[in-house]
C-alpha cells in the first residue's frame, strides 16, 4: 500500500505548480520532506498525472494472469 495516495500528490504539485508555495513551505504545511515534492514535481512533468499514480509492483499479479501463463506454458 503506498503511503499517499495519486489525488494527495496532484493537489500538492498543483498547488506547487499555480506558486501556492515552495517546495519548503508545502513539505511543512503537510508534514513532508521538501525532496518528496521535488520527486512529485519532476515525476509529473515528465509523465504528467500518471507519473503520480501507484506502480504495479513486479511478482504482484492477478491468480487469471497467473493462470494464463502456467495454461501457456503447458
């Protein structure tokens, strides 16, 4: 489970990007390293809001993926 969820780090590199703050003053009014926010910022400015979103973790599928590969398999 990812600690903050994509809707928290949008609303936080938003208010980052309309200069509701800095890196500094948003990491301190939400409890946040500042270097969290500069990961966030540059993440979505590459990859734009899907850059934000959680990450399938490699080895974590689904039992019918599972499934269709050992019937591949065989």
């Amino acid at each position: 489970m990812t600690k903050y969820d994509e809707q928290f780090k949008l609303k936080i590199v938003r208010k980052y990007l309309a200069h509701k703050g800095g890196y500094r003053a948003l990491a301190d009014e939400h409890g946040l390293h500042h270097s969290v926010i500069v990961h966030w910022v540059n993440l979505h400015r590459l990859h734009g809001v899907s850059g934000l979103a959680k990450k399938q973790v490699p080895g974590k599928y689904d039992v019918e993926f599972r499934l269709s590969v050992l019937k591949c398999l065989w």
